[in-house]
C-alpha cells in the first residue's frame, strides 16, 4: 500500500505518516515499509496516469510502500 493509500485511511496527510515512519524507524523495518527506486516510480505513474513533475503536481519524493504486516500491527 502506498503511503498516500495509507494517509487517506487515516485522514491525515501523506507527509504525516512518513515523519512517523522517519521519527520511528526502529519500529519499520525494510521488509514492513521501504522506498520504491526511482524505475519503480516511473512505472508507477505510467500504469496509472498519475501527473508527473513536469505537467505540475505529482510527488517530488519515492513513494514509501507498506506491507501488509505492518497494517496488522
């Protein structure tokens, strides 16, 4: 799940969950939450029209990525 994904569960901002993961790393290890490369991105937004930095808008950052293990926690 996206970071986005996630921060509109919450109701929070995107940015918000990604200072808590930055704030508590010790508790998100890579296999629970990671960045996705820069290839992985661009494919990202290819497959599913997202904007790109160049038409405004779009994420200026790599998209954290969530696994389902850390959602049960």
């Amino acid at each position: 799940m996206l970071d986005s994904e996630l921060a509109r569960l919450y109701h929070v901002e995107t940015k918000r969950i990604n200072e808590a993961v930055k704030n508590n790393i010790e508790k998100f290890p890579e296999r629970f939450s990671f960045l996705l490369t820069n290839e992985e991105t661009i494919n990202l937004r290819s497959k599913f029209s997202t904007s790109s930095l160049n038409n405004h808008g779009g994420n200026r950052y790599a998209s954290r990525v969530f696994t389902e293990q850390v959602l049960k926690i």
